[in-house]
C-alpha cells in the first residue's frame, strides 16, 4: 500500500462523521437560509435539483475577485460567487451533510500535470479538481458537483478517478489537511506526487449520469 493509499484509507464505519460541519463549512445565517431553499435529498433526482439551484443561484467568479481555499461556506454563500471547482464542492458538501448525506471532500490531481510537475517542480501552473463523495441509497457515489454528473459502481478504494484525476486527499474540507491558501495546497499537492508513479492511473470507466435536466424517468437512470 503507497502512502496515498495510506492518506485516502479513511474509515466508513461510523458514517455520523461525515455528516460534521465546521472549521471551513461552519454553518451561519446565510447557509441555514440557502439550505432551507433545498428540499429534502433522498434520490439521485434531488441531488439534481440541489445542482440545478446552486447554478441558479451563484455564478462564476469571472473578475478574480476571490482566492481559493481562503473563504469559509458561509463567506461563499453570501457572495453567491464562486471561484470554481473548490467553492462549488465546499458548498454542496455542506448543505448535502445538512440534509443527512454523508459526505467526504476528494481532493485529486490531474495526470498530465503530475507528470510536468516532477520534471519541472518549480512549475506555477497547478491542474487538480475537487469530487465529492456521497451515501445515497445504502450506497456510495462520486459526485462531480461543478460538472453536475453522478458516477455510479463507484469503487472509492480506486483513487484513479475520471477524466485522468488522481485522488490524494479525503476530508471534509480543505482546512482539515491544511490548505488554508493557494500556495499551501500547491506544496500539499507537489510533495504527495513527486514520487508518484503515474502508471497507476487507469480510467475507472464509472457508469455516469448528468445531472443538468435529470429526472427519475430520464433514459440512463441510475437504480436506486
């Protein structure tokens, strides 16, 4: 077992822990108000509406006016801006906790980009995104929660995630293993794959799911 196997190996007996909000996703006013919007989430179809609103609802940073990592959900909320992947996974990690679904933060980097970074260490560009892990139906699934697709047979002892992602990192938010910043989680993600041997990416080929105009009748429904 590597030591991303080691870092990733989280424990899902007691699934009450993934269900905490605090630190980054400590709740306030404004999360209770935007969570309150949501309807109760107990389908694949409702994941879908909690999708569909938060695009309704926020929009995307295009000006640059916040940095990553640095605000907290209530911050996010209260923008109704977010700055990409990170804000979206943040958000909806914890109005889904909010609801009664478990929820774990996956943090993951890009294959090409773990490739140049150990040839060119020094290199500025960082290429990651975040997943969100969630237990639906006595079941896990990976939820890419900015894209709005849900990834079914998922195995999350499988760290090979799709699109050429490689998962290093499961919390509950990007505090919890100290990226406070953006150059806390550029060190974080080039000292875990420095030594890491990209062979191991295998596309996991996951059945998939959009959840752009998903019903319970849509063609491809997941059963659940």
């Amino acid at each position: 077992m590597n030591n991303l196997n080691q870092i990733c190996n989280i424990n899902r007996e007691d699934l009450s822990r993934f269900l905490i909000n605090d630190g980054q996703n400590e709740i306030g006013e404004a999360t209770q108000q935007f969570c309150d919007m949501v309807e109760d989430i107990n389908t694949i179809e409702d994941v879908g509406k909690l999708y569909r609103l938060f695009k309704h609802e926020f929009k995307k940073d295009e000006n640059k006016q916040y940095k990553q990592f640095e605000r907290t959900v209530e911050e996010i909320i209260k923008s109704r801006v977010y700055t990409g992947c990170n804000d979206v996974g943040l958000v909806l990690s914890t109005i889904l906790r909010m609801k009664g679904i478990p929820t774990v933060f996956v943090s993951s980097g890009r294959i090409d980009w773990i490739e140049e970074s150990q040839s060119r260490p020094k290199t500025n560009i960082i290429l990651g995104h975040v997943f969100l892990e969630i237990f639906l139906s006595d079941k896990w699934y990976l939820f890419d929660s900015i894209k709005g697709l849900i990834y079914d047979k998922y195995n999350y002892n499988n760290l090979s995630l799709p699109r050429d992602f490689y998962a290093y990192r499961k919390t509950l938010n990007n505090w919890e293993f100290g990226a406070y910043t953006v150059n806390d989680n550029n060190k974080i993600m080039r000292d875990v794959f420095k030594d890491f041997d990209i062979s191991e990416y295998k596309d996991p080929e996951y059945e998939v799911v959009s959840l752009k105009e998903y019903t319970a009748k849509d063609k491809g429904v997941i059963n659940e």
